[in-house]
C-alpha cells in the first residue's frame, strides 16, 4: 500500500533521514521507534508533505501509495486523494473552537455527505467527546484533547493514520484504552497505522511490524513480537 524508497530529507543544510526505506502493507499497524531526534516524526511529516521551515524538504528517494508517487502532492491533497491523514505530535487542536467545530471543520475532504454520521462515529468511539461537544477544545483535558485529535484525523475518511506520539502525556489507563481504540479501528474498519511512539514496548505490542530508526537510518526491522525480544532492541529501547 504504501512504500517509502530510499528517501532523504532535510532542514536547511542539515540532512535528517538519510535513505530510509519501509513498506506498510494494507490493513497493517506498522510502528517506528527511536529514541529523540532519530528521525521519526520527520518522517511523518515527510509522508504527509507538509511544507517547511517546520517540516523538511524531501531531497531524493520516493514516496508512493498503491504506485502513486506523493512527492509533487500538496498536503490537502495528500488528504483528500490519496486517504491518508496526519494526527500531529502536540495534537494541534483549535482550542479556541468547540469539540463539535473541530470535527466539523475536518469535514472538508470527506466524499460523501455523512458528516453527521461520522461525528456519531466518532463520539461512539470516544463517548468522552459526545459529553463535551459544545465545549471549549482548550478546555479539555490532555487525554480528551488527544481523543479530540484522533477523531478529527478520522473525520477525513482517511484509509492510512499517521500517529505522531499519541501517548504523549496521557495518564496510564487512558493510554491504553486509547490503544485498545486504535486497535479496534484496525481489526474491525480495516485502518492502517503508522505509529510513532516513545513508549516502544507498547507501541510494539499492538503494532504487526516495527522499524528502529537511529539518527535518520533504519537500523533494525521485524515482526513486532520479534523486536520485543531482540536483546538489542531490548537494551537500547525498552529500558533493559
């Protein structure tokens, strides 16, 4: 489904992924892990074309989903074409907006008119949300605006998710419910993930198949329940 040759990025001067190569199949959940600064989150923003100074220039390689080259692609069409959507480290929602015009505004690419019916999707999946429709997003709790993001990253009827750290400050039980969400969408809609994640045993044990990537190269790949039990991947990633 899609596939990622020998692609190079760059900030400036600065090279930061340096020939990658991976493939994530249809219907998979594919995680990259690292630690801080190897590459993954430039990655993600590779795949989605988004424009510099934050995201990088892509310098050389090719990026295809279902032999559909991405590289002279804007990013809304990178949407809306191709299915494939981008939940941002950090979240990025428009705090200054409800629950309820989030989701809306992500709206725009969506095929069919149904966007009542996805919200109810949406709140099916996150009753959380349904709660606090009418409700300030920047008001929100961290895990809330979490699920806020996911679900608006759905709303795109996207058929590839991008997940951009989704842990990231979330308690330990809403952690895993969401996890047990992502995993849900997989098995039951058939999504495909690609998760990048700092929390590598977790990401590893929904995950089918994993890529490390150590300052901008992938230095190991595998099945997930392989990785886990690799005593490299062990050591350096998985706290021993």
């Amino acid at each position: 489904m899609l596939q990622v040759s020998n692609l190079k990025a760059a900030y400036g001067k600065i090279e930061a992924l340096h020939g990658i190569s991976f493939q994530v199949n249809r219907g998979e959940i594919v995680t990259l892990i690292g630690a801080n600064g190897a590459g993954k989150s430039t990655t993600l923003k590779a795949l989605m074309r988004l424009r510099p100074p934050e995201s990088p220039v892509v310098t050389g390689g090719d990026i295809t989903v279902d032999g559909v080259s991405l590289l002279d692609m804007a990013a809304h069409r990178v949407v809306a074409d191709i299915g494939m959507t981008l939940a941002p480290e950090g979240r990025r929602i428009f705090g200054n907006l409800t629950v309820m015009e989030n989701l809306q505004l992500a709206s725009w690419s969506r095929r069919e008119q149904d966007t009542d019916k996805a919200i109810r999707h949406i709140f099916d999946l996150f009753p959380r949300l349904a709660e606090r429709a009418r409700q300030r997003s920047d008001t929100l709790s961290g895990g809330e605006q979490q699920m806020l993001a996911i679900g608006r990253a759905l709303m795109t009827q996207c058929a590839i998710l991008l997940l951009d750290e989704p842990s990231m400050g979330l308690a330990p039980l809403i952690m895993y419910d969401m996890f047990r969400t992502l995993k849900k969408l997989n098995a039951e809609a058939g999504l495909t993930l690609i998760i990048v994640e700092q929390n590598a045993h977790l990401a590893l044990q929904v995950a089918d198949r994993g890529y490390v990537l150590d300052t901008g190269q992938i230095v190991a790949e595998g099945p997930a329940q392989e990785l886990l039990h690799r005593p490299e991947i062990k050591a350096a990633y998985l706290g021993g």
